[in-house]
C-alpha cells in the first residue's frame, strides 16, 4: 500500500486527500496540519492518521507538499532529513522551481504541480512537470495520483508560469465573468435568485457544449450572434470596450507575477 504525507490540510489539501481516497486500492494518508482544529476535523472526517510533519514524513512513499509559496523552504528544510530515500515529493506551491526543492531534499524525486480549485468537485486541472532527478515512472506515478482530483497535463517546468497563469488563475476569471453577468442579469430585472440560476447553468451548459464539439470557441460563438440581434449589441459593446484584450492582458499579467514568485 502506498503511504502519502500531505502536508498541509487547507482545502486543496483536503480536496486532494478526498480524491486519493478514491483511488483503487486506496492509499494510506497521514496529514500534516498545524492547526489542531483542522487536523482533528480531517481525522474525524476522512479517518487518517495526524501527524506532526517530521513524521509523517517518516516511511512515505509520496510527499505531497500542499504549502504556501513563502513558507515552502522551511517546511521543507524542517522535513529534509525525515524523508526516506528515493521518496517521491510533488509540490503545490506556485513559483518554486523543482531545482529549488530538490536542493532542499536532494535524495527525493521531485515533481511539480498546479492545480486548481475545481479539484475540490474532482474537477480540477492539474499542470505536472518532473524535475531533473524525476524518473519517467515516478511522474507516471504522480500523474496517477493526482488524476484522482481532474485531468492532469504534462508540461516543461518553464511552461509552468502560463499554466498558472490559465488554469491555476482560471477559475477566478470565470467567477468575476459570473459576477457581472449576474449583476447584469439583475439590471436587466432578473431576481438575484432567478439572475444567478441562469447564469450559472448558462456557463455550465456553454462548457459542457464546448467540451463535447469539435468546433472553437469562436465558431459556436458566431453561431450565437445573429447580425444585427442582441448577442451581437453585446458582443459590440465588449469590443468596444477591449474586454478581449483585457482578459488576455490580465493572463499575461498572472503569467509574469508567478515568474516573479519563482525569483523572490
């Protein structure tokens, strides 16, 4: 049986420990959190083991460090020499580089991962990329495990930023999308309730649609406007305010601050 420490129990924590459980047969977890509150809600709820992180290290298979950026060095430095040989450790932390974790735990494979919040529904999208110590079967492992919580794509570790950037990123960009068409929605005289259940449903449904067809994005688009009808007085007012720009400008700007997170 495969024995994972995951350290750090917020909620991607926790959405990857729900998902791992899934996995056949599954694998045992012991979580390390420093809140005792918390710890003892993911014992009550998933039936792990808690452990201080030193030793939870101690025997894993698999290290899954599910910590925030700045703090990742001194988790690290703390568990070093608790971790066995040849572990495998996968880091959730965006804008370290796999050269840096791996000088901090030079005898463990190391592979580098983003995921993103719709994990938490098993929906996620999850970028992994292998450092230099990685074999080709470790990152098949690491694939294979997080597939539990989304689609898991490979990419080089310097497309790691854009990854961020797109789907790490990406789901707040459809929020704020919902946030304005639910208060437009209103405007237009919707009630919030009524506003919210359209829109919502609207951007699943549009997704799912996009998902199932071979056609882009901009095809099924200018199937929907009609010359001279309403979606094309949107899609009008959208372009003249460069909201197309400004989204791929926005991108371009999560892409460049996860750069300078990899160098502070």
């Amino acid at each position: 049986m495969t024995r994972i420490a995951v350290l750090g129990g917020g909620v991607m924590g926790e959405a990857l420990i729900a998902g791992l459980l899934e996995l056949q047969p599954a694998p045992e977890i012991v979580v390390a959190e420093k809140r005792p509150e918390r710890a003892a809600e993911l014992n009550r709820t998933y039936g792990i083991d808690v452990a201080e992180a030193s030793k939870a290290v101690t025997n894993a298979d698999v290290v899954i460090a599910v910590v925030k950026p700045q703090d990742m060095r001194a988790v690290l430095t703390d568990v070093s020499s608790a971790v066995p040989q040849g572990a495998l450790i996968i880091s959730i932390a965006a804008g370290i580089t796999t050269q840096t974790i791996q000088a901090l735990v030079p005898q463990a494979a190391v592979v580098r991962a983003m995921p993103n919040t719709p994990a938490q529904i098993q929906r996620g999208v999850i970028g992994v990329s292998s450092g230099s110590s990685c074999a080709s079967e470790q990152l098949v492992k690491a694939e294979i495990l997080l597939s539990a919580v989304g689609t898991v794509l490979q990419v080089p570790e310097s497309l790691q930023d854009a990854i961020t950037a797109t789907s790490g990123s990406g789901p707040a960009y459809v929020f704020y999308l919902a946030e304005a068409m639910i208060r437009g929605a209103e405007l237009a005289g919707l009630s919030a309730q009524d506003a919210r259940t359209a829109v919502v449903q609207t951007i699943l449904g549009s997704a799912e649609l996009l998902a199932a067809s071979d056609e882009s994005p901009e095809s099924l688009r200018e199937k929907v406007t009609s010359p001279n009808g309403t979606t094309a007085a949107a899609i009008a007012s959208f372009d003249e305010l460069n909201v197309r720009e400004s989204i791929v400008a926005g991108m371009v700007a999560a892409r460049d601050r996860s750069v300078e997170l990899s160098q502070s």
